[in-house]
C-alpha cells in the first residue's frame, strides 16, 4: 500500500501493562544460529546501522509510555545457543545508540521464570486495564460494564470501585488465586 515508499512505522514485540510498574515494552532480537555472535556476545552496537530507526522508535514509544525497554537477545530451541539469553534494559538512548543499559546474561530457564513471573502479575491487573475509561471497548462508562458483560473478569456484574488495593510488597499471587477462585 506505500508503493515501496519507507515505512514511518514499527512493529514491537510485546507490550504489557503491570498492575504497579505500568507499561513494559519487550524486543526480541534472535540470533540466528549462522551467525558467529551469540545471545550473550550480541548487542545492537554491533548492527546499529542497519537498525537505528527501528531502535530510536521503540525507544519514542518507550518515552512517551513512561515504559522501560528491554531487548532480548535469544537464539531458537534446539540450537547450540538455546540455553543463552541477554536481557537489555535500556535506560538511554540517541540517535548514535544506547547510551546506557543494565544487562543480565542469563539462561533460557531463568528468563522464563522471570518473564512468566511477570505476565502473572501483568494478567491480575488486566481487568484495570479494560475497565480504565482510556480502554473500554466502545467508551463505556465503569459501573456499566459489569451490567453489560456480567462474565468479565473476577468482578461477575460487581461494580468496579470494589478493586482491592495492591500491596507494596510486591506479591501479585492474592489477586491470581482470587481472580481464579470466582
């Protein structure tokens, strides 16, 4: 449809809300198994080039939702690599490349528990995210969605000013077995 004209957009990998830290934005960056870096040698210095654009948006789109921006260097299962996995949280970033990071060369296993650790948590609060007036399907106004989809979520027809407070600690598991239980 651009008639080969270049592309102003970017597509992302992931993008969630957590209930406390709000939105997260996640990049995959797989490392091909022909390649001679691997996922914890490999970093977007080494192609920023090619890739500048695609970086510097995600970036805009992290600035502009307040979110922190991890890139995720992996390499596919089954390969010799599989085990290895480098996340990049990138605290700064211009038009020459990141400027400053935090990194956690990890495994394939702790990645996971961390990350599935962290899509709990971003689950419990989704119904914050579809009963927040910006999010309501069609501009519904809160009290009525219960009324309207009386299945939704744990709230079953309840009114929405009963959301129960977060705690500080950190323990999103309360919401998940509540959430579950009705």
């Amino acid at each position: 449809m651009l008639c080969g004209d270049v592309t102003a957009a970017v597509n992302f990998d992931r993008l969630q809300k957590h209930p406390a830290m709000g939105y997260i934005l996640f990049e995959y960056l797989l490392c091909d198994e022909k390649q001679t870096v691997t996922p914890h040698t490999s970093h977007p210095k080494w192609y920023w080039g090619r890739n500048k654009a695609k970086f510097l948006s995600l970036w805009r789109v992290a600035r502009s939702l307040d979110a922190p921006l991890y890139l995720v260097n992996y390499a596919k299962a089954g390969t010799l690599h599989e085990d290895k996995v480098r996340v990049i949280e990138v605290h700064d970033m211009d038009v020459d490349g990141i400027k400053e990071e935090r990194t956690a060369e990890i495994t394939r296993k702790e990645f996971s528990d961390w990350f599935r650790k962290l899509n709990r948590a971003c689950m419990a609060g989704a119904h914050e995210i579809a009963l927040d007036s910006k999010y309501d399907l069609f501009h519904m106004d809160r009290e009525s969605i219960g009324e309207i989809r009386p299945d939704f979520g744990r709230y079953r027809g309840m009114p929405v000013r009963e959301i129960a407070e977060l705690p500080d600690n950190g323990d999103y598991s309360y919401i998940l077995r509540s959430y579950k239980g009705r």
